[in-house]
C-alpha cells in the first residue's frame, strides 16, 4: 500500500506548528472503505497519528484499547464526520520506520476488507493493531532459530488440518499458539500441541510449562510432532507463508487472519532475509497425550513447585500414533 502510506507520510511533513500550538491538526487522506483516515499530529507533543473515524460505531467506555512500548490507541471526541473516532499514535520512544510500517499494514487491511459491514471494519482495525501489540511485545526483532522452526512447525500443522477439510478460517481462529495460548491450536473440544524438530537421533521436544501438557481443561489433547531435515531443495520460513497464502487466496477472511497470527508469531515480513535456512518435511505424527505420557502437571508434583519448563522424547513416548484426521474427528472438528 505503497501510494497510501506516501500521502500519509507527506501529510505528516506539511503539519508544522507555530510556538504556542496545541490539540490536533489533521489532514484528510483517501479512503476507499466506509471509514475516514486522516494523518494527525498532537501538538505541543508532535507525534504522528493515523486517525481513523467510524461514522455510526462506538466502542464501550470499559474496552481497553490496545497499547505498546512504540504506539497508543487513543479515543478522541465524536464529530459531525464520525462518531467514534481512534488515534493511532506513535510514542516519542518508538521507532518512527517501524510505525510507518505499522500504519502502512493497518491502513492496508481496511483497504482489502469489505467496505459495507463497519462493525467489521473496526474489528479488523483493533485486531491488526492487537497483532502488532504482540510482535512489539515479544521485541519486534527477527525470529530466533528456535522460533523459526516452531513456526514452521505450526504451518505444517496448520496445512495439514486445512487439507483434511476444516474451513481454513476456523482453523486460523484456534490457532492460539501466536497469541502465547497454552496450546498451538483449540478446535472442536480439543487441542493439539505442535513440536517441530531437526534432530537426526530421537525427537526432542520442549515443554514450556505445567499446563501445556494438561489435558484437564480440553480434551482430548494430541502432541503434534513434525520432523524436518535441512536439504538446500527444502523451503525456508517465507516460502511457508507465501505457500500458505497462495492456498488462502479465495478466502479473503481467511488471509486477515492468516495475516494477524503472523504478526503476533513475530513474523515480519521486511525480516524474510533473515531466514535462509530451507527444511523439507520427513513426517508428521500425532499421538495422545493420555496415561503414560511423559509429562509434568500440577497434582503429579510435590506440592510448592509453581512452574517448570523441561525436555521429552517424541521416541520414547508410549500411546499409539494416529493421522491427523484421526486426531481431528475425536475432537469434533471433522
């Protein structure tokens, strides 16, 4: 959304102050949707704002709006234009490229949604502000090679249950795991937990806390265990997304989402250089996780202990490997 985020940028230039200046200045910039955008700075303070008005939605006084270490939302008073308005606006500790990118992605998704249904367009307003929430929160930086190949993991997971004929939105609404769910992914009555290894002897898998493995909230809870191998015909992280993208591409709901989880798994998009590595999947297999498995839960512990992270071998755990569809059909989604 090159075009828009230039007129918003010089928009940004031409709003100068005088030495008393204070309150909003503003100007109009284009929108196509049923929402007016405007290019904002709040004086004396000077910090750019998109501001975005709904002409007939308004959001709850108790709604917390969403907040980081680089940007605010803020509501500002109604008008005759809009009766709710919200300013996205950059902190003066927050880096200025990466809000411009931030504005040029937000202002994108209004553009690429159906421009009648205004409810909707506010929920996608909040939830791409919400995804970029997440990815400054975790630090906004390139994906740790362990993340990397959980992601990758997680979208091996994710083609594989669109593949057995789960609607692909339903699918990216339970996948939970960018969004620090305790399990990858909440479907049907169930939950599935991915693990993603490159590990030539056994199958080692990381547990991150006593609830990922406890199956007494949502049942039946299956381990998800996809093995790589890094070959230079495989496909790096990248790949995956525009894989996965190509596959949506008749579901545009489907792609907000698809797009939103990214964000919030701390994929971004101007980092794909950073991931070289290419893997090319071995197998995928699924096993319950029911009397037997290695795990470590609250009331299998001594008492005192309040949390632990540990290590388990996909190998040498005991239950018997089933597909993916298999999985599915007990929790209720196929």
């Amino acid at each position: 959304m090159a075009k828009s985020i230039d007129e918003i940028e010089l928009s940004w230039s031409s709003l100068t102050d005088s030495p008393d200046a204070t309150g909003w200045r503003s100007i109009a910039v284009s929108s196509p949707v049923h929402v007016a955008l405007r290019a904002g700075r709040s004086f004396p303070s000077k910090e750019e704002s998109l501001l975005v008005g709904f002409p007939t939605v308004t959001i709850a006084a108790a709604e917390k709006l969403p907040e980081s270490q680089g940007f605010a939302v803020s509501r500002l008073e109604a008008t005759t234009e809009a009766a709710q308005w919200l300013a996205l606006t950059r902190k003066s500790s927050g880096s200025f490229e990466l809000f411009t990118a931030m504005v040029s992605d937000v202002v994108e998704s209004l553009h690429t949604a159906e421009p009648g249904d205004e409810k909707n367009l506010l929920r996608i307003f909040l939830g791409r502000i919400r995804a970029w929430q997440e990815f400054m929160r975790k630090g906004a930086l390139a994906l740790s090679p362990e993340a990397e190949l959980g992601l990758v993991g997680e979208l091996a997971a994710l083609d594989a249950i669109i593949k057995e004929g789960v609607a692909a939105s339903t699918v990216i609404e339970g996948w939970l795991g960018p969004l620090d769910g305790v399990q990858d992914f909440h479907l049907g009555l169930g939950a599935l937990e991915v693990k993603a290894s490159i590990s030539p002897a056994g199958f080692p898998a990381k547990i991150g806390s006593l609830e990922q493995l406890d199956d007494r909230a949502r049942q039946p809870l299956f381990v998800v265990g996809a093995k790589f191998r890094q070959v230079d015909s495989g496909r790096n992280l990248p790949t995956f997304v525009a894989d996965m993208l190509a596959s949506l591409k008749d579901d545009q709901e489907a792609q907000r989402l698809f797009g939103e989880r990214l964000l919030a798994a701390g994929y971004f998009t101007q980092h794909a250089d950073r991931y070289p590595r290419r893997f090319a999947l071995n197998e995928i297999r699924v096993v319950e996780v029911a009397q037997g498995f290695p795990r470590l839960i609250q009331g299998s512990i001594p008492p005192g202990i309040l949390g632990a992270r540990y290590d388990i071998d996909l190998d040498r755990a005991p239950g018997e490997r089933i597909t993916i569809h298999q999985a599915l059909k007990r929790m209720g989604a196929v």
